[in-house]
C-alpha cells in the first residue's frame, strides 16, 4: 500500500502560541476561590481590588490603562468559564474593575447574601484634613451600602495628596469610616493648625482624580502598598461621586483684573509679565495654591536655578508674588491668618533671593551658559557665531572639570 510522502523541507502545521496572560487570569480565577469564604460584599470587593492591583504594582507606564486593560482582559476570559467561582468574580469584576457589560452577570446558585449588593453604595459625606500649610491634604469620600449586613461597613476613601511633589503619596480604602473621621476631627481640635472641613463632592472628584493620573505615570510609585492594592476600588467609589462644574481656569488676566494687583500696577508692563509667568509656571498644578515652603521653594531654588533675571526683573519678582499671593489666599479661601503666613513668607526671603539670583551658587548649567552667553555679547541670531561660541564654552567647562579637586 503507498504511503503519502512528507517533504522535510515543508514545515508542518505550527500550534498557536499560548497567550501569556491566560496564566495569569487562571491565577487570579484561583485566588477568586476566597469569595466562597468572604460574607460581605466590602470583603469581596477588596480582594478582586487587591487582584487587579498585582497588575497596575508592577506595571512601569500608562498604568490606568494597565489596570483597566487587566479587568477587560480577565473579563473575556471568564465568558468561557461556567464555574461557581467564575461567576462569583464576574459580578464583582463588574463592579470593581469597571468593565462594561450588557448586564449583570447571573448569579451562580445558592449565590451567597452578599452578591446583590456589590456595589451598591451611596456617598455620604466628603471632607479634606490637613495643616495650614497646606502641603500635603488627606481626601476622605464615605460610603455605606444600602443593606449594611450583607453590603457592609460604612467606608471610607482616603487619598493623601502631596501638593509640593505633585502627586498621590497614599491611598486606601477602610472601615469603619466613622472612627476615622472621629480620629481626625480630634486631631483638629487638639492642634489649631489641622483642620478637618466638609469640600463639594465634584471638587474631591476632580482633585483626586487629576492627582492620580499624574501618580499613574510616575516613574516608581510610592512605597504605600494599599496604593496599588486598593486602587481599582478607590477608582469605582469616585466614580460615583458627580462631576464638578467645570469653570475656566483663573488666568494671569484674572489676576491684573483683580484688586490685589495694584500692588505692582506701576511696574513695568514687560517685567511683570515675565514674573507672573514665572509664578504661574512654577504652579502650573493649582496657581491658587501657596505655602509657606512652596514660596520659599520658588524663590530660593526654582528661580535661581531655572530663570535669568536682570536687576529689574529680581526686585519686581519678590512684590509681583506677594500680590499674587494675596489674590489667590482670597479667591481660593485661605483664612487672614494664613494669607498673612504666606505674604510674611515673601518678605522675610527676599533678600536671600536676591542674593542667590544674583550668584552662579544656584543656576542650573543651562542658566549658567545662558548668563555667559549674553556677557559676551554673542548674537543670538548669528548661528555660526553661536556654534563657536557654544564649543568653546563647553571646551572651557570640560576643561575646569579636569582641574577640579
């Protein structure tokens, strides 16, 4: 009988690569096992958060797109699972991880008590607490469920933002959110510099959440582990807060129209523009928000090593802040006390500032050589002239390194 002949040179049919990331759902569908053990929907909504956080922790960029490309992708693979444990995580990942779907998923049987109720929550108070200063601010937003036997605790957000780097430096989620708040508001009471205030839902929302698209994209996060752990969760519960009314951003324009600008109102129109640029650079985050140490900050490091100003620009700087501090302090609400605090702050570093603008102590190289480049007079437009110059500059600079000790 003939047999059929194989050509060694014609590849067979080649297997599909398996899909790494099957592995890791199959993973996370294990873990889901302890949702048969939990006996409220808070416990079950943590641990899927918790799941989804492994995947937004070790991601190095674009990490809301992770945390949410993780949810989709886990979600499609368990459209092809019929299990118990399956159909438990579906509904949760529903609600948690914040994927769409046309309903909800069905319940397995004898679905535990707890199921009808993920999710569903209704705010109930949001409030700020910090210090005068005003550099770092905790976001509380509370939550209950509608059955709080099988919902659960009231709840808490708590997003501590740090304004001077710019970013979310903690978050987490926790119970009961009536003992933190009573935490806190005795804190405010022993200590007449915290404060714990009641803030517009749709403010928090705005503030958080702009934060935390900036942490997102950090190169490391920050060591706080209940950052990523309960991110997915934090994300679902600001959901559900309303959006704020969105209102034009306050411009330089805002403020020359504005009382407290009559401080500098015979100052040279080029000068303070150039300086309030500068402020509005440096707070390019909330140019309403001033501390104490960001003023300090701004004219004893950020100017001096980012800004070439000349004698009028550095006398104008120090009064230009002054007023715009004040403009902001009232505008954005900040007690007398505390305007008063950030416009002594002014005053009393002015003539550091002076000194250090004056001095190469503080520029950064780039300043330096553009401080060298306008002492010796070259033409900017000349691009040879500028070519030669900017050789022999850096020769010259190689060349002190060298003879450094």
């Amino acid at each position: 009988m003939p047999t059929e002949r194989t050509d060694p040179d014609v590849p067979g049919p080649r297997r599909p690569e398996p899909d790494p990331s099957t592995a890791r759902y199959d993973l996370f569908l294990e873990v889901a096992r302890d949702l048969d053990r939990v006996t409220t929907a808070y416990d079950a909504e943590l641990l899927v958060s918790t799941m989804l956080g492994a995947a937004y922790a070790v991601a190095d960029r674009d990490r809301a797109a992770v945390l949410t490309g993780t949810a989709e992708g886990l979600r499609r693979h368990l459209a092809r699972r019929r299990t118990r444990t399956a159909s438990l995580l579906r509904t949760v990942l529903g609600e948690v991880g914040g994927v769409t779907t046309r309903s909800r998923a069905a319940a397995p049987a004898e679905a535990p008590g707890w199921l009808p109720h993920v999710g569903v929550v209704h705010p109930t108070g949001t409030y700020a607490f910090g210090d005068d200063q005003g550099n770092q601010t905790t976001y509380l937003a509370c939550f209950a469920y509608d059955d709080t036997d099988d919902g659960g605790p009231e709840h808490v957000v708590a997003a501590l933002v740090d304004h001077r780097a710019g970013h979310v430096r903690d978050l987490f989620v926790a119970a009961p959110a009536g003992a933190l708040l009573a935490q806190l508001q005795a804190a405010a009471t022993t200590d007449e510099d915290m404060r714990l205030v009641e803030v517009d839902p749709g403010e928090l929302r705005t503030e958080v959440e702009r934060f935390l698209s900036i942490t997102d994209e950090l190169p490391e996060l920050p060591e706080a582990r209940s950052l990523t752990s309960d991110r997915a969760l934090a994300t679902h519960r600001l959901r559900l807060l309303p959006e704020a009314a969105e209102e034009p951003p306050l411009t330089i324009a805002d403020f020359q129209a504005a009382p407290e600008s009559s401080r500098v109102s015979g100052a040279d129109p080029e000068s303070l523009t150039f300086a309030l640029k500068l402020i509005v650079e440096y707070s390019q985050q909330d140019a309403l928000r001033w501390t104490p140490d960001g003023i300090a900050d701004f004219l004893l490091e950020w100017v001096p090593a980012k800004a070439l100003l000349d004698r009028a620009d550095s006398e104008l700087l120090p009064a230009a802040l002054s007023a715009w501090v004040r403009w902001a302090g009232r505008v954005s609400g900040l007690s007398p006390r505390e305007v008063a605090q950030n416009v002594a702050t002014v005053a009393r570093h002015k003539g550091e500032f002076t000194r250090r603008i004056r001095s190469d102590d503080h520029r950064s190289p780039a300043v330096r050589a553009m401080a060298q480049l306008l002492k010796d007079g070259v033409d900017i437009n000349d691009e040879k002239a500028l070519a030669e110059w900017l050789d022999d500059y850096n020769a010259r600079e190689e060349g002190a390194a060298g003879t450094g000790p």
